[in-house]
C-alpha cells in the first residue's frame, strides 16, 4: 500500500485550493503519512491505528467527543480498530490538517465546514446569517436528508464527511464594545477562509481579515485584527478573551464542526469496519452534543468573570442587516434550494 499516496501522483483539482507545499513541508507531511495508517499485531488481532488530528484544546467538548468516538471503536471492533486523537495543532494547522486528509496521509479530522466550502459549494450554506429559527431546528436539519446530502458532497475531492458536532453559535469579541451593527464600522475581523464569512463581515461594514485560529491570539495582541468571531468555548479556552473585553452575543451564524475521513482510508475498510466507524461517529455526536450546552455556560460565565463584558444586543437589528445574503444566496444553483429546503424543514 503506497502510505502517501497522491504526493506522488496528481492531486484532485481545486479552485480554491493552495499551491502545492514546499519541499520541507512535503517531507513533513509524508512523515505523519507513515504514521496515518498504520496496522500492527496485538497477540492474534491485526489492529488498525487510526490517526485523528485537530487544532482545539484538549478541555473542549468537540476534543472529548473524539474520544469517545475511539472508545465506541474500539469497543465495536474488540479492539481491532484504534484512533489515536491529537489536539491543539499537533500534526498542523486545521487546513494542513485537512490536506494531509485529501492527499490520503492523515486518516481522519475535525474542520469547521466553513472550511470545506471550498471542497463542495454545499457547505456555503452553513455560512448564511440566522439560517436555523433555533437548536431544534438546527438538529432536525443536521440529522436529516440535507445535513446526510451536505456530508457526502466532498468525496469527488477525497473526503468523506461522517458526522457534524455541535459548534454552538458565533458572535463578535471586541476591544471595543459593539452595540448595533454601526459599531462593527471600519473594523478588522479574523475570518475563517470562508467565501461565505468575508461577505458576512462585509455586510456589516467591517473588513474580513483570515488568520488561522492558532495565530490569532498574538494577531489580536499585536493589533493585526480589531476582533474576531467565534462561539464561547473557544473564546475561553484560546484565552482570547485577555485581549478581547468585550463579547457581543449576536449569534450571527451557526456554523457545525463535521468528522472527515479520507476516501483512500475510507475504501480500505471492510464494510463491516466502515459500519463500525459510522455508529461510533454517530454515537460520538450525541455525545458532544450533550456535553455542549453545559461547556458554552461554562465558558460565559469563566470569561465574565475575568472581566469580559457580555452583550445581550438586539438580534433583530443585527439579522436586518444581512437579510440580503439569503437574497443573494437564493439565486445560487446549489445554495438557494439548500436555502429554501432548510427554511421549510419543521423540527
């Protein structure tokens, strides 16, 4: 089995992807290929060793939900089946990480589907300001034929999407407080690389700087960027809220974490190992999303209480000003019926 496999050979067109890494960076990533896949023998078992990557803290729901994903696995598969998690940027940053995923040297990740707009357009629905009327509306969807639909929609780009965590909602952390949408005037605000996000900020009169989340610390600190966007777990754990004052609970969008598996690792499993992997993925979603509510509360009252003003603005003046991205986004070919679709779903 050729452990890097694509390094070698062409890799799948995209648009909006980056050129190829330097030679460093290529030696490294081949390094964790090596390691991405590995099987080794546990008395008369072949085990699989499956690598997990991601950028989050170990403390973060998100992270305990991947670790009770490989504890369903490997109860599953009788210990046959092993993941192996690696937090806070280990084995690279979230788009590295999703890379060494396409390119088939790192088995599996966690990214925002922000991320992944720019593997399949469906994610880009994800973006849109106030898409959900609430968490139960959000559930029904993501566990439905839409959020099933949206999930397979990379595997021409080498990924597979098995399920989604819950990433609560995002809202606006400052040096300055922001009231109404005025307020965001003329500020610079960290984005995920998001199509979708840009024009967000944009609507809001604000301008959309995309720095990756294990930088953005020392780019707040510096005064590289004015704020950023985020939900409050995130908030507390980067630490972010030493710099940032300010939280502004507008809770503009809802955008979900999703599990991706390579498609090169994906097709290596028996369907037994794949049925395997998808219950432990699904059962590992019910879980972090049981522990999600309890962290956001947490997390709100920690920062509070290290001096962070929390604002409880108008929603309604703040969705106003951005009604006009689902007029746009209904006249797209792939996110105006995912649009409509969603809107007509009843929990």
């Amino acid at each position: 089995m050729n452990l890097c496999p694509t390094f070698s050979g062409s890799r799948a067109p995209d648009p909006g992807r980056r050129s190829p890494p330097p030679g460093g960076l290529l030696a490294r990533l081949c390094a964790v290929a090596l390691l991405a896949f590995a099987t080794g023998c546990g008395g008369t078992k072949e085990v699989k060793i499956i690598k997990l990557a991601h950028g989050l803290d170990p403390q973060h729901s998100v992270h305990k939900g991947m670790v009770h994903l490989a504890e369903r696995l490997a109860a599953k598969s009788s210990g046959t089946m092993k993941v192996q998690v690696y937090a806070s940027g280990q084995l690279g940053s979230e788009r590295e990480c999703l890379e060494l995923v396409q390119l088939g040297g790192l088995a599996m990740t966690k990214v925002s589907a922000s991320v992944l707009e720019g593997f399949a357009p469906e994610f880009k629905v994800f973006g849109l300001p106030y898409l959900f009327r609430d968490d139960a509306h959000k559930a029904a969807v993501l566990a439905g034929p839409i959020g099933r639909e949206i999930l397979a929609a990379p595997q021409s780009k080498f990924l597979r999407g098995l399920c989604y965590y819950d990433s609560g909602n995002r809202s606006f952390y400052t040096k300055r407080p922001i009231r109404t949408p005025d307020d965001l005037k003329g500020l610079k605000i960290r984005v995920q690389e998001s199509p979708m996000a840009f024009a967000l900020i944009r609507a809001f009169g604000a301008s959309a700087t995309p720095i990756s989340f294990g930088e953005l610390y020392t780019a707040l600190q510096q005064g590289v960027v004015d704020g950023a966007e985020n939900n409050p777990p995130s908030l507390h754990l980067a630490r972010h809220y030493e710099v940032c004052k300010f939280y502004t609970l507008d809770e503009h969008t809802s955008v979900p974490d999703v599990i991706v598996i390579s498609t090169h690792f994906w097709s290596s499993l028996t369907a037994q190992q794949q049925k395997w992997m998808q219950e432990a993925a699904d059962e590992s979603a019910v879980f972090q999303t049981g522990l999600w509510a309890q962290s956001s509360a947490d997390s709100l009252a920690a920062i509070e209480k290290a001096g962070v003003e929390i604002i409880r603005p108008d929603k309604a003046l703040f969705a106003a000003r951005v009604a006009e991205l689902h007029e746009t986004a209904r006249q797209d070919p792939i996110i105006g019926p995912l649009d409509r679709r969603i809107a007509e779903i009843k929990p």
